[in-house]
C-alpha cells in the first residue's frame, strides 16, 4: 500500500491564540482558522436547569455524581429460585417467593430457596440464581436438573454493577441524548443545569436570492443556505432565529445586523463575502462592529468573514454563498464556535479512517474536502467513494454524502486503495 494521505488526528496543538482580526489578508489553514475563530467568544453562554424531559441535545453544565447504586439491591437476572448455592445438594426447600417490588425478607437457610422473578432483590444469604426451566418441582422440593451446568453467582446483577454511589455518573460538557437521558434518570435525578442553546441568527445576502415559494426571477436562484444553515445549526444544538433575506438596502440591512446582534449569540450570513464583492452587506456590517476577511486554503469554502458586530461584540461568521462550501464551511467552523460557547475546549472533528474506492484528487497546499459515500466490506474494512461531480454549487452531493473525504493540504492525489480520512457526517434531526 501506498503511503497514508491521512489528515492529522492529533488534538489540535495549542498555541498563543491569533485574535481573529490578525488572520486577514494571508492564507490560513484551516486548523489555523478553526482554532482563531474561537477567539471571537468572549465569556460561555450560562447555564439553566432544566427538567429531565426538557433536556434532551442539551449540553450539560454539571458533573453528575451518582447519589445511589444502581441497580440499588443485588438482585436477580432471570425469573427462577435463588439460593445459597452448594454442589452436595440437589434438593431445595422453598421458603417463600420475591417479586420486583416485594423482597423476601428472612434470611435463607442452608437448603432453603425461594422463587424469584427478575429484578426482584436477593434475599440475604442467597448468591445465585437458577433459571426456571432449569428446574423440576417434586412433591415439596425443587430439583436442578443439570447441577453441574451451575455456576455460584450466575444469573445475579450486583448493586451498583451499573454505576455505584458516589461515582461521576456524566461529565460536565456531555451532549444529552438518549442513552443519558435514561442514565441520568435511573439515579432519579429530575433536572439538570444545561447550557443555555446557543441563539443563532441566521440570514441569507444576495439580490439573486429568492425566498422558496416565491417566483424565480429569470436570474435568480432558491435561497438553499438559509435551510441548510438553519438545519446544521439546530442539528448541533442551537436556538435560529430565522431573519430571511436581507435585501440590497444599506438601511434595513443596517437594522437587521443590529437588532440580531442584541438578540443573538451568533449572527451567520451566507454570500457576499468572497474578495472584491463590495455589497451593501459588507458594509454595513463594517460599520456595526469589526471584522476580517479570511483566505483559507480549503476547497470547497475558500472565502470566509469574521468579527463582532455591534457593543455586545457578538460573534459574527459569514460563510460563502456557495451551498456546499456554506455547509462545509459550517462544520469546520461553526460547530466548533458553538462547542465554544457552550464552553468547550477545541476538539478535532471526529475522524475516521477509510481506504480510497477510486482516484482522487485534490491540491498541494489546500485542505481538499470531498464528499464521499462510505461502506464497509464483509472483511469490516471501511471504503470511501466520492459521491460524483464536486461543484461547490452541487448540494445533491451533500444529499449523497455520508461523509467527507478531508485531502490535507499535502496530498495532491489519492489512488485506489489508499488510506484517507473521513468526517462522518450526521444525520440526526
Ligand atoms: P457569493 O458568495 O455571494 O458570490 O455567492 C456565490 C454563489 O452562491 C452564487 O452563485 C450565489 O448565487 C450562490 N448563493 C448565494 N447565496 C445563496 C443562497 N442563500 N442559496 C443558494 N445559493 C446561494
Ligand atoms: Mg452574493
């Protein structure tokens, strides 16, 4: 095999953080760029409690520390007898019954068993648990039919076999799904402190750009960046405010910017940012706050803004107009700024190795993302095809996409067979 065109998965080296305004003119990488761009976040947004019910894609604010054990008692795993197991002994004398919710409360004698249902506690001096078609019932006496197919301990759940007392249930900074959501309630905890979602104003530039359900203009073109935006935005946690389409006029365009920066914690724009565009949007946003034009070397998603808009400094990213370089562009930068404000320290995007199903090819000196199809064959290997033309204007291809194909800036080609990276893309809504 050929040599590795993988993307360094090493956490992201700390450095002495550039602000943000110090990028501008010159081609930055996108490590670089990703990493700079969390500078724009002053403070992390506070935190809430929230019921249990209410907190699920909500990122946790707290360590949670498990107040009980779980499963509470020593109980038992299937429906059968439990009892103090001995191998001399083959015959057992019922003492009483356990069900879920109703232990049995003396102490087993030698010889003794009772009847169990699963989950039910294990009575004092019991240690094992034998499954009920395992048995055979005579006269008053229970039988084992294959003693020697019995373990001592078998079929028991021990207290706090799933967490004990006093552990770290959850770190602070998990996202609650799920799985942690029924954690979480297994210890009867009711509400926990979440961060506050981000609020993300999200609105589209260009006098081209048509709202769906409107006429096209002979020229224009159905405003998809809005959609895609919005979606990717709620997809990773945040509150949109949708602010539509900002029209080519420097006064309400004004109003907009400004009003968003008070209200939101985020304010994205898609369009008009590429190099020697002047556009009213641009200007207006120059003139509410600060800001930079970045270069990075990455394709799709080349041009990208920055800075803060308005006294609240609030964060501002323009993407392209592009709809698979917006996209991109999002899950390269914006889902780490959001991870930011939720008070998350820089993490790589989550990478997985595959090998190339195909040529590819990308550039020296530019962080190539192509988006790509993966499968793995019946040996568990994982394999990568792209998904077909790569025009950054071709969001089928982000329809197609389970992945991207990250090309670093030092792989001009791939051959078929070769390893590579890949970002995973999700699909929960
Ligand atoms: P721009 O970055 O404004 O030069 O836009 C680059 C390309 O993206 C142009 O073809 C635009 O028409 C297109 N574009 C800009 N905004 C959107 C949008 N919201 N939805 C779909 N395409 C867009
Ligand atoms: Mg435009």
């Amino acid at each position: 095999m050929t040599q590795p065109h993988a993307a360094d998965t090493a956490n992201d080296a700390p450095s002495a953080p550039l602000s943000c305004f110090d990028l501008a003119e010159r081609m930055s990488s996108v490590d670089e760029a990703r990493r700079t761009l969390l500078t724009l976040v002053e403070a992390p947004l506070p935190s809430e409690r929230v019921a249990l019910q209410e907190a699920r894609g909500r990122r946790l604010a707290e360590q949670l520390t498990a107040p009980i054990d779980v499963p509470q008692n020593t109980n038992a795993a299937m429906d059968g007898i439990a009892l103090a197991w001995q191998t001399d002994r083959n015959h057992w004398v019922p003492a009483g019954q356990a069900l879920a919710g109703e232990p049995f409360t003396a102490r087993l004698a030698p010889g003794e068993c009772v009847t169990i249902a699963t989950g039910a506690p294990l009575p004092d001096g019991a240690d094992t648990v034998i499954m009920r078609e395992q048995l055979t019932t005579r006269g008053d006496q229970v039988i084992v039919n294959d003693p020697e197919r019995v373990r001592a301990g078998q079929n028991v759940r021990q207290a706090g076999e799933d967490i004990a007392r006093g552990s770290v249930a959850l770190a602070a900074g998990e996202r609650l799904d799920a799985a942690r959501l029924g954690f979480i309630a297994s210890l009867g905890i009711a509400d926990v402190a979440v961060y506050r979602r981000p609020r993300v104003a999200v609105f589209s530039t260009g006098s081209e750009v048509t709202a769906p359900g409107e006429t096209l203009p002979t020229a224009g073109i159905f405003d998809a960046n809005r959609f895609t935006l919005t979606g990717l935005a709620r997809e990773n946690g945040a509150e949109v405010i949708d602010l539509g389409i900002l029209p080519d006029a420097p006064a309400s365009i004004r109003r907009a910017l400004e009003s968003a920066a008070a209200e939101a914690d985020l304010v994205l724009t898609s369009g008009g940012v590429s190099m020697g565009q002047a556009d009213y949007t641009r200007e207006a946003l120059a003139e509410l706050g600060q800001l930079a034009f970045w270069r990075v070397a990455m394709r799709p998603g080349k041009p990208l803004a920055c800075g803060w808009l308005g006294a609240t400094r609030t964060p501002f990213v323009g993407l392209p107009g592009n709809p698979v370089a917006a996209m991109v562009a999002f899950l390269q930068f914006v889902v780490p700024l959001l991870a930011r404000l939720e008070d998350q320290p820089l993490r790589p995007p989550e990478r997985l190795f595959a090998r190339a199903g195909e040529d590819l090819s990308g550039r020296t000196g530019r962080c190539d993302f192509i988006r790509g199809v993966s499968t793995s064959d019946r040996n568990g290997q994982l394999w990568v095809h792209s998904t077909g033309a790569q025009g950054s204007g071709i969001l089928a291809s982000m329809v197609d996409a389970n992945c991207l194909i990250e090309l670093p800036d030092t792989c001009a080609a791939v051959s078929p067979g070769d390893t590579v990276t890949i970002q995973p893309l999700r699909r929960d809504a």
